[in-house]
C-alpha cells in the first residue's frame, strides 16, 4: 500500500484554479480549427475529454496516469501553450476570471507573473543561446526593474532553487549544467514572477533517482514556504503520494477518479486507480511484488466505445462496453468514473 500523502499538511477548499469540462482538440488535414458545441470536429483527435478538478490555494494537486492520458495537454492547455490549430472548449477560471475567454494579451500577461511552469525537459526549454541569468532575470527585466536589482534578485532566485556559488554560475549556458542543475534554473525561472500557480510537468523525468529526491523536497519547501499553489504532472504514484493534497486520475484523457490523495490511493473507486496503485512496489517493503497493468493502454486516438479501460478491467461487464460512465459522487470529496465503483469500495 502506498503511503499516500503522508507528508502533505491540510489545505484550504477555495479553488484558486477552477477546472471546468475542460475539452482539447488536435486537428488533423482539413479539419475546422473552431471547436464545434456539443461534439468534436470530424476527423480531429480529442485529447483531453470534459475533464474537471479544482485546485484551492496552497495546494498541490497530482495528476497521474499512463503515457498518453492527457496529463500534459491539459497543463498545456491552463498555461495557455498547445499547438497550433488546436481547439479548446470548457471553462479555466483563474481567481474568478475565465482564461479562455479573456483577452489574449491579458492572459499572456498572466504567464509567468501569475502562472508559471515547470517542463520536463530542461535542455528543450531553456534556450540554448543565452545565460542562465538572461533567461532566469527575462521576466523581471520586462518589469522595469534596475540592472543591479535584477541581478541581486537573479542570485537570489537561483540560491533558492539550490543552485551552489550562484553569482559565478549564473554566467553559464544550459550546456554546462548538470541535469539536476538544469532543473534547478528552470524553477528558479518559474518563480522568477512570484506566480501564484506552478506547473510540474514530469519535473524529474530523466534523472537518477538522488537528484529526484532533491528536486522533490524542494518543490515541496517551496510550495510550503511560498504558499504556492501547484499542480504536479507525474506517472510516478510514489512522489504524488508524499507531495499531493489531492489527486486526478486520467485515462485516455478523461477523469477516471479524483480526490484527497490518501483516500483514492489507500481505497481506490475505480479499477484503473487500484490497478496502478498495485502496480508499484510497496514503499516500506522492499520486498513487495508489483503487479504491472494488463493490456496496451487505450489513446484518445483509439479510445474504445463505453468505459475506455473496459478492455484492461477485471470487473468489465457489458454495460461498460457501451455506456461511458460518468463522473460521479462516491463519497463525500471522491468523485469516480465506474458504473460499479461502490461494489469496488465495499471490497
């Protein structure tokens, strides 16, 4: 059993982020860019589904799934940063205000001052041309801030992320950092505006498994110290389960489950829940055996008719192969996509 959010204190309920039906389309040839109501464009691929979470302030939330479920296009899809053509309906309400429906100056201007990410890949994102305090000190160089400041800030930013003898490092391109240390730079540009909302996408993809546990505790004495809201994008149930508040389940690009971390992980509502929390090893054993996740897992480009895991589900049954589940109430803060979610909870 995973020890599921023993490390995340309580947080407030009042959403910060408000997530709402949130639909993303890619296009294929000849598709309507503009998203129709009610359905999706013909021959365009919907890769995220009406999916639907809130995340309060001073919180972490955790979205979690398989490769391919549409964890990154929906934080993509917040930051405001998806590939063109693409179509997006729903509602993302930031502190009230609707971010796809505000002007496209406005919500540009909320990148990075507001709301900020973290990527997974560091050498892609940082560009490969300029310094480390160039690009860590962009944002507050368009602020007007004096040169003197902007550096003393810079030093102070990358001191804060972990990064040693920052005013000497500073002066490094992204090729002479380290992994880790790259990732380092990338937070301390995240929090180079003072957002309010952090995106991790993946933040220790590719590194070994020491510098993952750096990076980890200090997002999270960040996300304590700065009072930040953060949604972390991962496929690892282990670092959700010490860091998150709450937890989003996706498959295929729809919600599966949602709720507080330990309950959803400690007595999962829905069949692909459980089957991923059996599928990683116990943390306080080392000699656990995990139980890996049958089948090949379903892509909004394959996504099969009814519930997308009955394929892949031991209590599949034929209302699953024809009915799309919705999201429901299960329990008070537990929401499921299952048809059978209570018989699941009472096992």
């Amino acid at each position: 059993m995973l020890a599921a959010g023993s490390t995340a204190p309580a947080a407030p309920s009042e959403p910060l982020l408000e997530v709402d039906g949130l639909v993303v389309e890619l296009p294929s040839t000849g598709t309507n860019p503009r998203l129709r109501a009610g359905g999706s464009r013909p021959g365009a691929v919907r890769v995220v589904d009406g999916v639907s979470f809130d995340i309060p302030p001073a919180t972490t939330v955790g979205l979690i799934g398989e490769s391919g479920s549409g964890k990154t296009m929906t934080a993509n899809a917040i930051i405001g940063l998806l590939p063109d053509g693409a179509a997006v309906g729903g509602q993302l309400r930031f502190r009230g205000e609707d971010l796809l429906r505000t002007d496209p100056a406005r919500r540009r201007g909320l990148r990075g001052h507001e709301i900020a990410m973290i990527f997974q890949d560091p050498l892609a994102a940082l560009n490969p041309t300029q310094t480390i305090a160039r690009q860590v000190g962009e944002i507050l160089r368009r602020s007007g801030r004096p040169r003197a400041e902007v550096r003393r800030r810079v030093v102070e930013l990358l001191d804060r992320a972990g990064v040693p003898e920052p005013t000497r490092r500073m002066r490094n391109f992204p090729h002479e950092f380290s992994g880790g240390m790259r990732q380092r730079a990338m937070i301390a540009l995240a929090l180079a505006g003072s957002p309010a909302l952090l995106l991790a996408d993946e933040p220790t993809t590719a590194l070994d498994v020491t510098v993952q546990a750096r990076i980890l505790r200090l997002l999270h004495s960040i996300q304590q110290d700065e009072g930040l809201a953060m949604l972390l994008v991962s496929h690892d149930l282990r670092v959700v389960a010490h860091v998150a508040h709450q937890v989003v389940v996706m498959y295929a690009g729809r919600v599966a489950e949602r709720g507080p971390t330990g309950a959803v992980l400690g007595r999962p509502a829905h069949p692909y829940t459980r089957a991923l929390v059996n599928s990683v090893p116990a943390v306080r054993t080392r000699t656990a055996l995990a139980h890996p996740l049958p089948g090949t897992p379903a892509t909004p480009a394959n996504r099969p008719a009814g519930c997308a895991f009955h394929p892949r589900c031991p209590m599949a049954r034929e209302r699953c192969r024809t009915e799309q589940p919705a999201v429901r109430s299960v329990a008070p803060d537990r929401w499921t996509a299952c048809h059978f979610a209570e018989e699941l909870l009472q096992a």
